[in-house]
C-alpha cells in the first residue's frame, strides 16, 4: 500500500483523513485508485492536482513508479508564470 498525504482542502472528501492508502504501483494508479475509494476527489485531481514523490514533483506522467514505501504528496497545481 502507498501512503498519499493530502492537503487540508481535500481532507473534506477523505473523512477528514489527511493521509490515505491506496494499492498502486505508478502515478497514475495512485490517482486512479484515489478517486475509486474517495469519488469526491475526482472533480479536483481531474482539473490538476501535482503529485510529489520522494520529494521530487513528477514530471514524467502517469507512468512514473510508485514504490510501497515512496513518500507521496497530492498537492495544489504547480503552475509556471
């Protein structure tokens, strides 16, 4: 199981769990399985969320791997400017 943190926002949508578990084995998985076991967070990871693993914001999609114990952050869109 992967350990997702989320931020305060979401917590509204997880019963007030600030971390969750999810079985996932890439980006993409976690972000899946999120929305199967907590709908309400479909409609914000849908719009954009950013993903940090291991302390490094994913920047190469969905496919990136997901190790049991990877420290995964969900987190507000990072957006360049």
């Amino acid at each position: 199981m992967v350990e997702v943190n989320l931020w305060s926002g979401l917590r509204k949508f997880t019963d007030g769990a600030e971390v969750v578990e999810v079985e996932a084995k890439t980006v993409g998985q976690v972000l899946d399985a999120l929305i199967e076991a907590h709908p309400g967070l479909g409609p914000v990871i849908e719009a954009g969320v950013s993903v940090a693993v291991d302390g490094e914001v994913v920047t190469g999609g969905r496919q990136m791997p997901v190790a049991p114990d990877s420290e995964v952050f969900l987190m507000q869109q990072i957006k360049g400017g």
